[in-house]
C-alpha cells in the first residue's frame, strides 16, 4: 500500500473518498458534466461510492498518456463531486453525470480493492468580506460577462443579476467559468486551485477580456465573409438573370462560350497585359448581340490570342551525334552551316542558361538546298518549323499586321508562322529575304528589324494584337541568294553563311544518295528497274543542266524515270532499263550547254577568257578586243554594267602610261579606236573582276600577240597595274575546269580562300597562278614576254606628260553618248 501525506488545516472538513482520476478534464464546482468511466479501477471507485451512498474525490490527470494513474499522477486540487445518474454501457463502462460540490485537497492516499482511496479536506474560498475591492473587480466581471453574454450564442446573460452577496459572488465566478466554453486545460485547473475569490474574479476578467476580443475579431471576419457571400449571391442571381435573358433572346450559347474562353485563359500561361485584353473583349463581347459585325471583329480577336503559344516549349535534343547524323543524312556538303548548328549546340548543351537562339542567314545560288536545310536543322533540334516566304513582300502590314479598324485585318507573317508552330520556341525560316520590295506603304525590312534584334524581339509588338509577344526563344533562319538585295541594318543583325555551289563530284553523290531514291519511290520504281551510272551523270550535269544547285538534275533525272516508264509499260518482258549515252541523247534531245570558247581552240590575238560568277554557278566569259584607225574612241558592247565599263576604262589608263614598255607610242590613243565586245549580248554583265582580262585582251589586240589557249583569269585591276581580290572563286574554278581549262590566273589576295576550295573541290587538271599585279599576269598569258626595260628618265618624261593627256576627256564625253 503507497500513501501520501499532506498536512490539513484546522479549520477544513476532511472526508475519506474514493478518487476518480479524468483525462484533460477539469470539474469545476457547481458544474455538472457526463462523465464516461472506462478503466477497471475508475469502476470500482464509483461502485464503492454509489454502495456506501458517498460522493467522489475528481481530479484531472498531470498527464493524460498514463493509463493506470496513482495519487501522484493527478493534481492535488480537485472536486468533491455528487453522483446525480449512472447507467451501465453494453460494454461495461458506466456513463454517470457528475456535480461539483466544493474544491477539495488530497491530504494522503491509498489503494483500496483496486482503487485509490484518498482522505481530503474540503478548501473553502477566502476573501468573501464584502469590501470596496472586491465591489469593484465584481462590477468589471459583470460588464466583461454581459459583453461576453452578448457576443456568444447560448449563455445566459441573467446569471449577474442573482448576485446580492459576497458568498453569491463566489458562486456566480466558477459558474462563469463553466461558462466560458473556450477556457484550457490548464487555465481551469489554474481557476480551481485559486483560493482567493478576488485573484479568481481577477483571472476570469483577464480570460473574459481575451474571448471577447477573439469573438469581436471573429465577428469582423464574418460580418467580411458575408458581405462577400452577399455579393456573390447577387452577381450569382444577376448572372442567371442575364443567362434567363440571353437564352430568351437566342444567345445561350454565346455565353457557355465565354465562360469556356475564361476557363481556357487560366491554363495558358498569358501575360497580364494579354489577359487584361482578353478580359476587356469577353466583356464587350456579353453585351453584345452574337452576329453583330463588332462582336465578330472581338471574337477573332480573342481567338488569334488565345490560339497563340505563350508558355509551351519544345525540348531541345541536344544529342550531338544524333544532330550530325540528321545532317549528313539530308544534305551532302555544306559544311560551315552544319558546323554552325553543331556549335549552338554544344553551347546549349554546356550552359543550361543559354535560350537565345542564333539568327542565321544562309546565302547561296538557287537549288544549294538552304529551304531544306534549315527543316533539317529544326529536325536535328527536336523543334517545331515554319516557313515563311518573303518574295515579293512589299508591305509593312505583312509583318507586323494590320491594325483592327480595317476590315478583314489579320496579325503578321510572324504571329501567324508562330500559331501553327503551337511551341514559343520553333524554327522560322525566313525564305527569299532578299527579294523584299518597298513602296507607299513601308519598308517590311525594316519592320524585321525588330524582329531579328535578339535585344527587341522579346518583346515583339504585332499592330492587330498590340500587346507584347516574346520571340526571343525562336531560331529565326534567313535564306538569301545575293547579299547585295538586304539593306545593312537587316544584314548587321544576322551571322552569315555562305553556301557555294555543288562541285561536279557533289553533285553525283547527290544523286545518287538522294534524287534518285527520291524519284524511285515516287514514281514507283525499284533499282533493279531503272539504273544510271556515274559517267552518265556527268554528261547530264555537263551538258543538260547549269546550275549551282541540282534542280534542274532532279527534273532531268525524273524526265529519264518517265521514259522508262513508257518503255515497261509498252512491253511487258522490259523489266530493267540501262541509261546509256545512245538513251540520254535520244530521251533528252542535243545537249543544251555547249563549250563554245573560241579561245581554247586556238591563239587569237585580242581575245581572252575570263571566269564569272553569276547566280546559277560559274560561268566563261570571252573578252573580244579589236583596234581600228580612228581618233581615240572606246567602245563597249555587250550590255556591260557600270563597274565592268569602269574597268575597261582603268584597264586603258593602265596601258597608256605603260605605253612604253609595252613597245607601243605614247601617242597611240590619238590615231586608233578600240572596240571591246563580250560575247551574249542579251545576258547582262556587271562587276570588276573582269578587269585584268580586259587590260590583257585589249594589250593582246595592240601588240599584235595572241594570248596562249586553255587560260582563264579573273581580278580586278587599279590604275597602277595591282590585282585585287574578287568573290566566288569556287565557282569560277569549277566552271574553268568544265571548259578544260588548264591554267587559271587569279588575284594574290585571295590565296586563303583558294585553299579552301582546294579542300573541297578536286582541281587537280587546272595550274592556279597567283599575281598581285599585271606584269605577272602578262608574263603568264603571253608565251612570251612583252615588256621592255625603258630608261629611267624616258618613264619620268611619260610620268609628267600623263596628267597633261586631253583624251580622258574625249572618252567620258563619248562614253556618256554612248
């Protein structure tokens, strides 16, 4: 047996009762509260009690975790309690209901028959005298309860109004107590271990003050919530209304749509300005009758913005090799742009913070196949790819849209390229943008600026929108056949690549990698059915088609798969066909592109070939120069443009002040008319890279001296006799080796380049002679040399004489008569 002993008053009354411990309950005395008892021991102390007709010492638990409490383990204060019910439970619990008499003090315990007996003392309440003190702390209590009263549902407010003495006092504070429903734990045990009926009034104001400051809080936020309850009940019933008055009028449906847009709109990520603009439209559009011409002109509006992609991406492979192998799958050659794309693309790979794209400008002849390297770019990206075509586009409006107040306005070529894309980060291809025009209604290249300016383009405004559209995570890609056709501003915002024209031994791997199998599987041919070999492309690349590219070769090549067709079809037993040269002339008629230079014939005097680039490829060009007694004249046929007669006329400057060592008389120019003729007078020329071939063609024509056959040469030539550099030396060596030209003379400065196209052309056949200036080219193009050593002084006296000479004037007046 465990005992506790505590020493009592005197003036208490002590009882020996059985103890009933709770779990997180607190009886107060005059509170009555049910009670379920459940544990073995708590049943035995109540049937003890009920059997001796005692009452029962409850006390709350120090910690309700403990499932077999002693006297140490509850709270020395608790109640001494009347049993007013029991009933027994099916399960054998009791449920019984529970007054507080009095507070009550453990003195000492012990275990009984399974139970805690404990002796006790009732605790009697201090401080009753009635003084001024006590009046004024019970008179706040009133207040703070009436207060309380009113706030909380269910208390009653005339409890106050009983009290008369010091002793009601004491009653009225622990029933007030009971009262206040949202006290603690811990905050009732605290009530009833206070004595002292004034500290005990003190604690229930401070507790009363508290509650009444949640409840008005409380009441605040409720009395907010039911206004914002209100006024959704109101725009609710006004929203029916208005959907009763809609249906009547035949425009239900045009309000489900609206609330479906609205929906929509949460999902797709739009800006707020976007979503502002949206909102703003979707208002209009309720008030307004369905079919009205305003409500179509907004809901196209709102459809373009709700259709556009303004958070979707499309990941990025950033799988090298994979990119590699698309590239080379689709496209022979073209180096320098597949190493371009490579190159984004380890950048991509290497920082994780890179998203803007390049903008990259493929400039090539027709049929290189920049169209279908940019979709092969998109593919190796794992991205979405549009193309938009800029030929003929002479109009602002194209780009940037048209503004809503036209009729039938639309957004741009670039809002719509990025609809169909569906993705905020696609390829768009820029096809033909140099062949934009211009007229009264703007400039579209410059509306590309921005556009094309990764510093701009993010935030992008299209005028039928007119909200901001980030396009700063697309890869734009320009395709362009001459730079000379895109204004600077356009060409400073994009990298450059230049895409030459096919070699010969491309152009057969092309073919046969890819144009044939290509017209196999859409004519419906097998290999076995229809076979070419590689010395018969040749002739056709040779002689049926001139090009850079290889279009018209994929035509020639479909017109031979036709014909075969025919064959089979006309005899049934027909089941491979051959292409022999016999077949290839008699299918494709004579060959259309003849070499017709006289010069690799035979020497002729004042007759030189020179090398051209044209659009198409490489070209030769015939330079013929005859002289005749006359006064002085000089002229140019052939439709040659300006820069190519300025050559001619630098040419000739050159020649008279080399008048001397070329044994010619200073005179000269006085008593002869030079004639320089290019051969296909309907084809226009222009350019300076024919210069040095006519300064040797027209020096050829003075001497008397034929130029040595199978040479070519190409450079510009200055007053001085210097060669600079000129463009499109591939092409013009690979047409050199197409007319079986064996020496080719081209500018000292552009030896860099020249090796380059070494690398990938086979020129083997052709010696490339580099000069720097016209001594060397002559000493090359004459089989022997014509220059003489003159004395110093005889080249100081033509020096002097040459600023004097009156026939520059003569030639510019007859060149413009010309």
């Amino acid at each position: 047996m465990s005992e506790t002993e505590i020493v009592a008053t005197s003036t208490s009354t002590q009882h020996t009762l059985a103890l009933l411990p709770l779990k997180n309950v607190v009886i107060l005395p005059k509170s009555i509260i049910p009670i379920i008892v459940g544990r073995q021991s708590s049943i035995q102390a109540v049937e003890y009690a009920l059997k001796h007709n005692q009452t029962l010492f409850i006390s709350a638990q120090k910690d309700s975790r403990v499932e077999n409490p002693t006297a140490d383990d509850v709270f020395t204060y608790g109640t001494r309690s009347s049993i007013l019910q029991v009933m027994r439970m099916p399960n054998g619990s009791l449920k019984l209901l529970a007054e507080g008499i009095c507070r009550t003090r453990i003195i000492s315990s012990q275990e009984v028959d399974g139970f805690i007996e404990v002796a006790c003392e009732d605790i009697p309440t201090t401080s009753v005298e009635e003084n001024v003190e006590v009046e004024a702390i019970w008179r706040k209590l009133k207040t703070l309860y009436a207060s309380y009263a009113q706030l909380k549902e269910n208390v009653p407010a005339d409890l106050i109004t009983m009290v008369k003495t010091p002793q009601d006092m004491d009653y009225i504070s622990d029933t007030i107590a009971v009262q206040i429903r949202n006290l603690s734990f811990n905050d009732r045990q605290k009530l009833l271990e206070t004595v002292d009926l004034q500290e005990r009034m003190i604690l229930l104001c401070a507790f009363l003050s508290k509650e009444i400051e949640i409840l008005e809080t409380e009441q605040r936020i409720s009395g907010r919530i039911q206004t914002q309850v209100e006024k959704s009940q109101k725009e609710y019933y006004l929203t029916e209304k208005m959907k009763a008055i809609q249906k009547e009028l035949g425009r239900d449906d045009q309000s489900a749509e609206i609330a479906q847009i609205r929906t929509k709109i949460k999902t797709l990520g739009l800006t707020k300005e976007a979503t502002e603009k949206v909102e703003k439209e979707l208002r209009k559009l309720e008030q307004m009758p369905p079919l009205s011409s305003e409500a179509v002109v907004s809901r196209n509006y709102v459809d373009w913005i709700i259709s556009l992609p303004w958070k979707k991406f499309s990941k990025d492979a950033i799988s090298l090799t994979h990119a590699e192998e698309i590239l080379s799958q689709n496209h022979a050659g073209l180096h320098k742009a597949k190493d371009r794309i490579i190159e984004f693309l380890a950048a991509k790979k290497f920082s994780k913070v890179l998203t803007r794209s390049p903008i990259i400008c493929l400039v090539g002849p027709p049929g290189v196949g920049k169209t279908s390297l940019a979709a092969s770019i998109a593919k190796s990206l794992g991205r979405e790819f549009q193309r938009i075509s800029l030929g003929g586009v002479k109009d602002e409006a194209e780009i940037r849209g048209h503004r809503r107040t036209y009729i039938g306005a639309l957004p741009g070529k670039i809002l719509q390229a990025m609809k169909r894309a569906k993705t905020v980060n696609p390829v768009i291809l820029l096809d033909e943008i140099d062949k934009m025009g211009r007229d009264m209604h703007g400039d579209p290249a410059a509306a590309l600026l921005e556009v094309l300016d990764p510093e701009q383009n993010k935030t992008f405004v299209d005028h039928y929108l007119d909200i901001e559209y980030d396009l700063s995570k697309v890869m734009f890609i320009a395709t362009a056949n001459m730079l000379e056709g895109i204004p600077y501003p356009l060409f400073d915002r994009m990298e450059i690549i230049s895409l030459s024209g096919y070699t010969e031994d491309e152009k057969v791997a092309i073919a046969q990698q890819f144009l044939i199998p290509k017209s196999l599987e859409e004519y419906g041919l097998t290999g076995a059915q229809f076979k070419i070999g590689g010395h018969e492309l040749r002739i056709i690349i040779n002689d049926y088609t001139k090009e850079s590219g290889v279009r018209q070769l994929e035509r020639t090549l479909a017109k031979l798969m036709r014909k075969s067709i025919q064959l089979i079809l006309k005899d049934k037993n027909l089941n491979e066909i051959v292409i022999t040269d016999k077949l290839i002339k008699e299918w494709l008629g004579n060959p259309k592109f003849k070499k017709t230079s006289l010069s690799l014939k035979k020497e002729r005097i004042g007759l030189a070939t020179g090398l051209a680039w044209t659009e198409v490829g490489g070209d030769v060009l015939e330079i013929e120069t005859t002289v005749l007694n006359g006064k002085g004249g000089l002229t140019l046929t052939g439709q040659l443009g300006d820069v190519m007669q300025e050559s001619a006329h630098a040419a000739l400057s050159y020649i008279r002040s080399r008048a001397d060592e070329l044994g010619l008389k200073s005179s000269f120019y006085t008593t002869k008319d030079i004639h320089i003729h290019i051969p296909e007078g309907a084809t226009p020329k222009d350019g300076p890279s024919a210069g040095i071939t006519i300064c040797t063609a027209v020096i050829s024509a003075l001497i008397n001296k034929p130029i040595i056959n199978d040479l070519a040469m190409t450079g510009e030539i200055t007053l001085q006799g210097r060669v600079l550099a000129v463009g499109g030396l591939k092409e013009k060596l690979l047409a050199a080796k197409q007319h079986d030209i064996k020496t080719a003379i081209v500018p000292q400065e552009n030896f860099d380049e020249i090796q380059e196209v070494l690398k990938e052309a086979n020129l083997t056949d052709i010696k490339i002679v580099y000069a720097s200036n016209m001594d060397e080219v002559l000493a090359t193009a004459f089989p022997e040399p014509i220059l003489k050593k003159v004395p110093s002084n005889s080249v100081k006296k033509e020096t002097k004489k040459k600023p004097i000479a009156k026939a520059k004037p003569k030639t510019t007046n007859r060149k413009k008569t010309e």
